[in-house]
C-alpha cells in the first residue's frame, strides 16, 4: 500500500515527536540526567521535524544528518526558514559524533539549550504545516 503525502507527513512528526518526548524527559530526573542522549534524540526530533516539512513542500531531500541543509532546502520554498539556520548549526553535532566515546561531552545546560532548540524547529514546522500533537 502506498503511502499518500499526508500519511508520510504524519508518520514523520510522530518519529520526530517520539525523540522530542524522549529528550525532554531525559531532563526530568536530576539523578540521571544523560546530556549526550538527551542531546541526540533533541536533534534527531529536530531532523524529523524538518523531513516532514520537506515532504509537505514535495521537496525530495537526501539521507542526511546535517540540518542545516535541510533548511537551506526548506528555504527555497520559505525564506523565512533561513531563521532556523543557527539553531540548526546548533544542534547538527549531536546526530552522529555524540554516539562514540572520544567525541563531545555535553553539558546538562547544552542538553536543555538542544531540547529548547528541537522545541523551536518543532514548533515552527508544525504551524507551518497546520498541525498540532
């Protein structure tokens, strides 16, 4: 069975909100608190978020982690995506080099900054495309 764009756009900001869900509640217990996880699952929701617009638009995109190229593709269609740009750039780090032992050790202060920011893509995407969770 084919998939409609629709269908697709919704199954794209469940996965994004499932890892939105799952980094904010990593903040919750202040005796185990894992910034690097916390971190990761904020960008792969942001990512999510922002595949899932691209589908809206009908903008076909390449497997990729880097969201500052998605937003310079969703910038095509919208310039006022390139405002996400920063917060983008921000975030991008925590998709691949935060999963292996010698790489970047987040702080708990950039845990809650990249749960901010995944809130902000999320939040702007779901207006975008009219939806609400």
């Amino acid at each position: 069975m084919t998939k409609t764009k629709s269908d697709l756009v919704q199954a794209w900001c469940e996965k994004g909100r499932r890892d939105f869900i799952t980094a904010k509640n990593g903040l919750l217990d202040a005796n185990e608190i894992f910034p690097d996880i916390i971190c990761f699952h904020a960008q792969q929701a942001a990512e999510k978020y922002l595949k899932a617009y691209l589908v809206f638009l009908e903008k076909e995109f390449p497997k990729t982690h880097a969201l500052e190229d998605l937003v310079l593709l969703t910038s095509v269609n919208d310039p006022v995506a390139n405002n996400l740009f920063a917060v983008a750039s921000d975030l991008s780090p925590y998709a691949v080099e935060i999963r292996y032992p010698d790489s970047l050790s987040p702080s708990i202060e950039d845990a809650r900054e990249a749960v901010y920011s995944a809130g902000a893509i999320r939040n702007w995407v779901l207006e975008k495309i009219g939806l609400t969770e």
